[in-house]
C-alpha cells in the first residue's frame, strides 16, 4: 500500500509539475515557476518513498527522500505565495534567498553525517534518529518558516477579500487558492504526526502525502484564471 500510494503521488506530482511550468511557459508569471519547482521537488520525494517502500530503505534514498521533502519542497511552495501577494522587488530577494538556502541544503545533505543503524530496511526511517543537528535545523527552518508564509499569505487574501478591498471574482478565486495551498501545507506537515499517532504506520503517512499534494494542486487550478477563461469559453461553444 505504501509504495502504491508513493507511485501515484509521484505521478501525480508529475503531471502537475508539467502542467504548471507550461502556464509559465505561456504567462511567464513567476509564481507558476516557483510551483514548478516545489512540485517537481515533491515529485523526486515521493520517487524516493516509493523506492524505499520498494526495494528497502538505505542511506543514499533517505538523504535525498529528506532534503527534497522535509528540507525545500515548503520554502519552494511559499515562494509562490510571496510572488502572488507581495512586491515585485521583495519577492526577488526572497527568491535569491531560497536560491541561497538549496545551494546550503544541498551541500549540507551531501556531506552530513548520519547513523546508519538507525535506517531500516523495510520502514519509513525518523529523521530525529538518523541525523544530527544541522540537517533537522535545515528542515525546521525551511518546512516551519515556509509553511508560515504560505498560512499568513492564505490569512492575508481572506481578510483583505472579507475587508472589502479586493471584492471581485479575482480575489476571490486568490483568496481560495492560497487556503488550499495552505491547507494542502498543513496536510503534509501533519504527516509525520499522523504516522505516530497510528502507531508508526508508513501507511498514514503516504496517504497524508498523497492527500496533501492532491489538496495542493487544486490550489494551483484555483490560481490559474486561463484555466477558467478557457473553460468558460467551451461551455458557450457547446
């Protein structure tokens, strides 16, 4: 069941990944490229989990499951966020900064030392147990910083909508977007706990995942006006 449901949010991911780098590619808008990227991240992540539930778990499918999952996947999915609600101008230097903050992940997580004996074989292995300090403060940072950007920008939409400065069909459909964003977010960062309170089940913790980009994605489609454009426009041709 594991790496079934690993499978599909793989190819899922996928897709999704495909699906929004082609809007970039046809509006250039920056934020479908920070999705992009943060769903391709999402996509090589459940690769990972995919092959460990599959083949076993070893040191080089778990450094690579924790730095594309728990490390940047957030900070690249609150960089879309930032892109859609602030400045053009700040949201560049944030960009440079999670730009800054892989390069450190990546070099962090090819170099980081960990307990072997604390990976097993045939089970999802705990972060807290396989690695030391960096690694863990690396994943705080970027899943806890970028997961609070993602929930003050979906909070933010909501109350400038319900304030009455943006009441239109646009803002709206933002406001909508960034609560599934956020909602998808909360999903995938509540994964780990779901996998301790159903008595370490790797099995709640793919259909947390599962769920979670599944929820995300249907904040991207809200997002995207050409989608809407496109399907109204169907419906008036039939």
């Amino acid at each position: 069941m594991v790496a079934g449901l690993a499978f599909c949010a793989t190819a899922v991911a996928t897709l999704f990944a495909q699906a929004t780098l082609v809007r970039f590619s046809q509006g250039r808008k920056a934020h479908n490229r920070a999705w992009s990227i943060a769903l391709a991240l999402f996509a090589l992540a459940s690769a990972m989990l995919a092959l460990g539930a599959t083949n076993g778990w070893d040191a080089p499918k778990f450094r690579a499951f924790f730095l594309f999952g728990a490390i940047l996947d957030v900070p690249w999915l609150a960089l879309g966020t930032v892109y859609l609600l602030a400045p053009l101008t700040l949201a560049r230097r944030v960009e440079t900064g999670v730009w800054c903050f892989t390069g450190l992940a990546v070099g962090v997580m090819c170099s980081a030392p960990l307990r072997r004996s604390a990976i097993t074989i045939n089970q999802i292995p705990d972060g807290k147990a396989v690695f030391g300090g960096w690694p863990r403060a690396l994943a705080a940072v970027g899943s806890g910083l970028g997961a609070t950007i993602v929930l003050v920008g979906a909070l933010w939409s909501a109350v400038r909508l319900l304030r009455g400065r943006d009441q239109n069909a646009a803002a709206g459909r933002l406001a909508g977007a960034n609560a599934l964003i956020a909602l998808g977010t909360i999903i995938l960062g509540t994964t780990g706990t779901l996998k301790g309170v159903a008595g370490g089940k790797d099995e709640a913790f793919a259909l947390g995942v599962a769920i979670g980009i599944a929820v995300i994605y249907a904040g991207f489609v809200l997002a995207s006006p050409r989608r809407a454009a496109q399907t109204a426009a169907s419906v008036q041709k039939g």
